[in-house]
C-alpha cells in the first residue's frame, strides 16, 4: 500500500467518524428538545389541574394559594420574604396580603424587631391551607393512576434525582416548593447552593 493510498483511507474513515458523531449529536439533541417539550406539555397538564382545585378551596386563583401556603411554613413571615419566595412587587404583595386579610385568612401581628409585619394564618387560613394541600395532592395523583407500582416508583426516583442535581439557592428552593406539602416532603431533595446569591 502506498502512502498516498494510506492517507486517502485514513482521511475516509476520518470523515465517516466525523459524520457519525455529526449525525449522533444530532439525534441526541432531537431527542432532549422532544423529551423538553414532552416535559413542558405534562407540567401544564399538572399546574391547571393543581390551580382549577385550588379555585375551588379558596375561590381566587394567582397567587393567593400559593401565599396561604408559604406563609403557613413559618409563622411570622414578612411581606419582604413572602414577596422574594413569590416574585411579586412590594405593592403586589400588599395588595395579596390585604385581600388575605380582607378574607380573614391572615392576620398581621408586629414582628420581632418592632419594625416589620409579621404574617400569621387565621384558624379559618390554616384550615384553607390544609385544604389547599390536600387538593393539590389529589389532582398530581390522579395523573399518576395510569402507571403501575414499578413505573411509579421509577417516576419517583428519576424526578428525585433530577432536583437533587439543580442548582438552588435557599430562595430559589423556597420558590420552586411554594406549593409543597412540608408533611409529606420532609426530606427536600433540592439543593441548597451557599455561594449562589439571593434574588
């Protein structure tokens, strides 16, 4: 074989790796943009049927369950922090808070420091609250009712794994298990990034 020849089969079985990975990645890309789209599809399908429930327990819809929620984390929040966890405006946030109030589902009481307000559910919030809970299980479970045990626990695992992986600062966390239920989640596996800064 001469050198020449050598070369040009060198340079074939160069370009046919090249167009193989060329061809590959393509594929690959192809399938996480149709898997994003799938994902972006399912969590609609899941937020309706988690905000159709909710404006039924409380009867308005944006963030109000939401904040019934947070605010029944810690009792005592502050319209400042209930505002960051829920992306709002301070005005917004007034505003929520006063129909809140308005609707006797939260009271202001003073804060620690003299200064802020502190926010606290009423008998009447907590027990929306608990209603709120419940019916946004109810609604995420209803989807799951097609896949058997193993499928669910599958489901389960790789969504477990997928959180655990984000990048999240203790805000972002507090954002994104707005809606959580503390008693059934009491082990987050989202992670908490020290070095990310706060919104």
């Amino acid at each position: 074989m001469t050198r020449r020849s050598f070369d040009r089969i060198c340079a074939e079985r160069t370009y046919s790796v090249k167009l193989f990975f060329v061809r590959y990645a393509h594929i690959i890309h192809h399938m996480e943009t149709g898997i994003a789209n799938l994902l972006g599809a399912l969590s609609l399908a899941v937020m309706d049927r988690i905000e159709q429930g909710a404006r039924e327990v409380v009867g308005r819809g944006g963030e109000t369950p939401a904040a019934l929620i947070v605010i029944g984390y810690g009792q005592g929040m502050t319209n400042d922090k209930l505002r960051r966890i829920l992306g709002l405006s301070h005005s917004g946030t007034v505003r929520l808070v006063d129909r809140l109030v308005s609707d006797q589902l939260v009271e202001r009481r003073p804060g620690k420091d003299g200064r802020e307000v502190a926010l606290y559910l009423t008998v009447k919030g907590a027990a929306t609250r608990n209603d709120l809970l419940v019916s946004r299980i109810s609604a995420v479970a209803s989807l799951l009712d097609v896949l058997s045990p193993a499928e669910t626990k599958r489901l389960g695992m790789l969504i477990r794994e997928l959180l655990e992986r984000q990048d999240t600062s203790e805000l972002d966390r507090f954002t994104i298990c707005r809606m959580c239920d503390d008693r059934v989640c009491t082990n987050c596996p989202l992670p908490t990034t020290k070095s990310k800064r706060d919104r």
